[in-house]
C-alpha cells in the first residue's frame, strides 16, 4: 500500500540533516581540489604519466593530453550555419509476466539547421525484437535489461551516422544524449559476452562511419558525477613510492565530483582542458582509432557545468573540436544550457503510458487474430488489481 | 472556402451535442471559426454535421519555457508550429447529419466514433445544408458557447458560399429566421442583425 510516511519522518529530517553537512564539508573540499588541481598542472608532463603508469590498468582517472590541466577555453565563433543532430532512445523491456515475450526499442532523432531558419526534420523509429535470436542468447538464457540497453545505444549511434551521412558535404554536428563509451557493454555480464562483443564492434564500425561524413561527435552528459579528474589530481599529489592500489583508492576528495570543481574554475561558455578516459572499456575504442576523450563545459550562466566527449579524431582536429565547442553552446541558448536538440530528441523516442497502453492492446488484438490467448502472468494480473485500489489520504 | 473536402483532423471525444477534433496544425488545414465540417457514422451510413465554434491550441512547459525568452530562433519556432506532437483541438456542434436521404437539421442518430476522420464541408454540401434554416435554432440553444457570434460567422460564411447574386437573400431570409426566433430578445437580435449587416 506504499510508502509509510510516518516512519520516514524521522529518517527524512537525520537525511536533511547529513545532507547539510556534507554540502559543508564539500564546500571546505573544493578550494583544496582546485589548489591541487593547480599544483598537478605544474608537474612535468612526464612525471604525471609515469605515476599514472604506476597506477596499473584498474586505475580509472583522466589522462592528461597535451593542454595545460588549469586552463580554461572560451567559446570560439559561432559558426554562420550548423546542422546539429540529435538522438536518444527509449525502450519496453522484455518482460516474462506480460503476454508475450518481446522487447522494443524507440528511436528519436531530429536535425536542426542553425542559422536557416527552416523547421527541423525529425525522425521516429520504432523496432520491435520477438525472433528467437533476439530473446535468447546461445546458451539459451533470456535477455537481460543492460542488452537492451546495449542495443538501444547501438540503434541511437545508427541513427546519428545516417543521419550524419547524408549531410556529408554540410558542417554538422551530432550529439548523443548519453557516454560514448558503450559502458552496458561492461555490464550485460557473462552469458552473453560474445554477442556483446559483435554489439561492440558494430557500434565500433558506426563510429568509423561518422568519422567518414566528417561530422563532429560529442557525448553530451548532463549533471556528470565522474570523479576522474579528481582521481589524477589525487594520484598527481602521491609520492612515487607510495602509489599502490590501496593508496590510489583512498582519496581525500570522496563526496566531491570534478564537476564542483569545474563549476567554480569554468567562467561561462569555457571548457576545460581535453583529458582521456582511463576506462579500460576505452583500449577496445583507442584500437578502433576511436579513444574516448572529454572536457567539462560551462553551457550557460546559471554554473550548469556538462561534461562532453569526444572520439580522438574529434579531440585532434581543431575545427571540429570547436565546433562541437560552439555548436554545443548555440543549441543550449533557448533551454537553460541543455542542448535543444537533445530536449527534441528525448520527445520523440520516449514511450508515454498512454501510448504504451495502446501498443499491449494492438498486441493483445494480434495475438488473438492468430488464435493465440493472451494472458498476463497471475503475478502481473494481481499487481493490476491491487494496483488500482485508492489508499484514503487524511 | 476549398472547393473540395479536406481532411481537417481526427475525432478524438464526441457526443450526440457535438464532437472534439484534434490535428497537427497545419495553416493550409487549419479549420475556421463558424465552418462547417463533417465526420462519418454509422459506419458510413450517416455523417455528422458540426459547426465549428472553438478552436485551441494545447500549451506545455516546453512552449512555456520557450515563450518566456526574448528571442526564439526561427527554427526552433517553426518546429514548435510544425512538428512537435501538440495537436490542434477543435471543437464542433453537432447542427445535424446527412444520409441516404439528404441533409437532416437535427441531432444525429449517433455520433461518430473516436479517430473518425473530419472533413471541411464542401461549397456545393454547405450550400445544400443551409437552404434550411432549422439549424439556427439548435445554435440558439447551445450552452456556454458565444452563440450570437457563431450564429452572425456561421451565415456569414454560407452566403460566400452561393453565388455573389444570391449573398443578399439569403442574409435577408435568414435574418428574417433569426428575428422569428428571438423575437423576444430584441437586444440579442438587433446585435446579430447588425453583425450580418456589416460583414455583408
């Protein structure tokens, strides 16, 4: 019957509680991240990369690039005509209790060319997975949510390259409302790794594509809780001989995120300096010519601070790169420094309740037409009836 | 007035009084105030005849947020206008039905059924329509609608509808109807006639 508000009174005040006095905590935090972020872009470039070396491969912290750690860059030129493209997805996960077993994925996308003053094209796409190959994997086990997910964000870079491709001659850019690097890729887990592997290396290939149209590419992710930066500014601060797993580990700057640091160093319209992700995810991405850069980036006046990514042949070409610096910044301009594209993109590809309703009726229609009973587990059907009972509120 | 029927939306609520379109706005599309329009029921057997007399446009956070700024980018303007999911809504009075046996100035048998197709009356259907004028009475009697201005745009646009020579009489017959009809309101009548005279 829901939540029991009465004893979650207590919990709620000892939550507001510690949540005030961490942000003050944090608040102490910052301004000696930001002086250690200082002191690290002093270090010889060399001596940085050699405790990062030391580090090992499980260490997960930004790597830095040629750009002095510290500094901030302004916007460049608007550029007088952009295309920008945007994609997001949305999906109905297999469910075992419903008639049938299936999954769909929804895909928006939307073009909008800055400085034309046309209307955007957009684009829905809607894919229904119910083949054997597509529920089960080779030993037999159903699909899990993370593939799902997987494949989404495999169907949302397809998106974008098609787009990207048949405006190949134009100056575009193409953001994607999500990381670059496939992290479901990591986590659909064991039983289906070699199709995840064969979903890697198509997203791999998709990428190449876009690299192709010579379109930018950015991974836009809004309110990042990533703390890598603050990872190599920690690791920057140890003594060669004292870097090991643990010490790596043991940060001084838990509860902080490299976005409160940026929050405070990026004036408006800056980004930070380019960094790469350690991730070891980013090794499959470095092979395929495709290593997964980022900065941080102040899109508007009110401290939103994002952080972007950007494949390596972004990250090396400087017209590009400012061009997802200013194309990114001019579609934030009319939505509160998130980008307009990424707004209408999300629109079309997410699934109202109402619209979802419709899709099980129509199934449940086809099922029948095919002489097929549909029926809902005992489980789901008993959800549905408790679910609509109205609980009396004083 | 198009000179063919033109798809105007879809019915999306409707009763025996009336029913509700919505549509993708569309300026081509875009139905009138006063016009009348059609929808099928009875699985085809009738159509429904509706007076159009309130025409909306649905807002959300999104156009909010966008209105409230200084300046819009054209773009994202015309995507406002022309793409993003928020339909037209029109709401029509049901002044009568056509069949098998012509046009009807009465309530329909049925109303039509949700995602019917609406259709913008033809000239020649509308004219058809009109040479009766039973249906001024079910506009009277509507409630909560600006009656008196529906009525005046509603005959108004059935005279442009006929032949430049026959405007004139047909506004005098009807306005002799109307004075029938609310001859115990003389302020009211005296509104309308005014109106029809001024927009002759």
């Amino acid at each position: 019957m829901g939540i029991h508000l009465p004893s979650l009174l207590p919990q709620m005040q000892e939550f507001g509680q510690a949540l005030y006095e961490r942000s003050l905590e944090l608040s102490a935090t910052i301004p000696k991240a930001i002086k250690a972020l200082h002191l690290t872009a002093e270090l010889d470039h060399s001596d940085l990369q050699s405790k990062i070396k030391k580090a090992g491969n499980r260490w997960t912290g930004a790597i830095p690039t040629g750009e002095t750690l510290n500094l901030t860059f302004p916007s460049p030129a608007t550029p007088q005509s952009l295309h920008v493209i945007g994609a997001d997805g949305s999906q109905i996960y297999p469910d075992r209790h419903a008639a049938a077993f299936y999954y769909l994925i929804n895909i928006g996308s939307i073009v909008v060319s800055h400085g034309s003053g046309e209307a955007p094209t957009i684009q829905q796409e809607s894919k229904l997975f119910y083949k054997l190959e597509d529920l089960y994997d080779e030993a037999g086990h159903p699909v899990q949510n993370a593939y799902v997910n997987l494949r989404r964000d495999v169907a949302e870079m397809k998106t974008l390259a098609e787009r990207a491709e048949s405006l190949a001659s134009e100056q575009t850019l193409a953001i994607l409302d999500n990381s670059l690097l496939l992290w479901m890729a990591l986590q659909t887990g064991g039983s289906t790794s070699r199709e995840t592997d064969r979903t890697l290396q198509q997203y791999l290939k998709l990428l190449d594509r876009l690299h192709s149209s010579e379109a930018g590419l950015a991974g836009f992710i809004d309110r990042p809780r990533s703390v890598s930066v603050l990872a190599l500014i920690h690791l920057a601060g140890l003594p060669n001989d004292q870097i090991t797993q643990d010490t790596v580990r043991l940060t001084p700057f838990r509860g902080l995120t490299d976005r409160a640091i940026f929050t405070k160093l990026l004036p408006p319209g800056h980004r930070s300096a380019l960094f790469i992700s350690a991730s070891p995810l980013n090794r499959d991405f470095r092979t395929a010519g495709h290593e997964v850069h980022f900065f941080y980036l102040k899109t508007d006046a009110d401290d939103t601070v994002v952080r972007v990514e950007i494949p390596t042949w972004v990250a090396q070409d400087p017209e590009l790169l400012n061009r997802v610096h200013a194309g990114i910044l001019q579609d934030c301009q009319t939505t509160g420094g998130f980008p307009y594209t990424l707004v209408r993109a999300h629109e079309l590809a997410v699934i109202p309740p109402q619209e979802r309703a419709a899709f099980e009726e129509m199934l449940q229609r086809t099922l029948l037409g095919h002489g097929l009973r549909p029926t809902q587990s005992q489980k789901a059907l008993t959800k549905q009836l408790t679910g609509q009972r109205k609980q009396h509120r004083l | 007035m198009p000179e063919s029927p033109m798809m105007i939306g879809r019915v999306t609520r409707c009763g025996t009084r009336g029913f509700v379109g919505a549509m993708q706005i569309s300026e081509n599309a875009l139905p009138v105030f006063g016009s009348l329009c059609q929808s099928e029921a009875q699985g085809g057997r009738s159509h429904v005849v509706g007076l159009v007399y309130d025409i909306s446009i649905t807002d959300d956070q999104f156009a909010r947020q966008l209105a409230a700024l200084d300046e819009v980018p054209q773009e994202q303007i015309a995507d406002g206008q022309l793409n993003r999911q928020v339909p037209v809504e029109f709401s029509a009075l049901a002044v009568g039905f056509n069949d098998d046996e012509g046009f009807h100035q009465s309530l329909p048998p049925q109303p039509p059924l949700t995602l019917a197709s609406i259709y913008s009356m033809a000239p020649g259907d509308a004219v058809d329509f009109t040479s009766q004028f039973h249906f001024l009475q079910t506009i009277l009697n509507a409630p909560q609608l600006p009656v008196d201005e529906l009525l005046t745009t509603a005959l108004r646009l059935s005279a442009q509808a006929r032949p430049e020579e026959e405007r004139e009489r047909f506004l005098l017959q009807a306005g002799r109807e109307v004075a029938r009809l609310l001859a115990q309101d003389l302020t009211r009548l005296e509104n309308i006639l005014r109106g029809l005279h001024a927009k002759e």
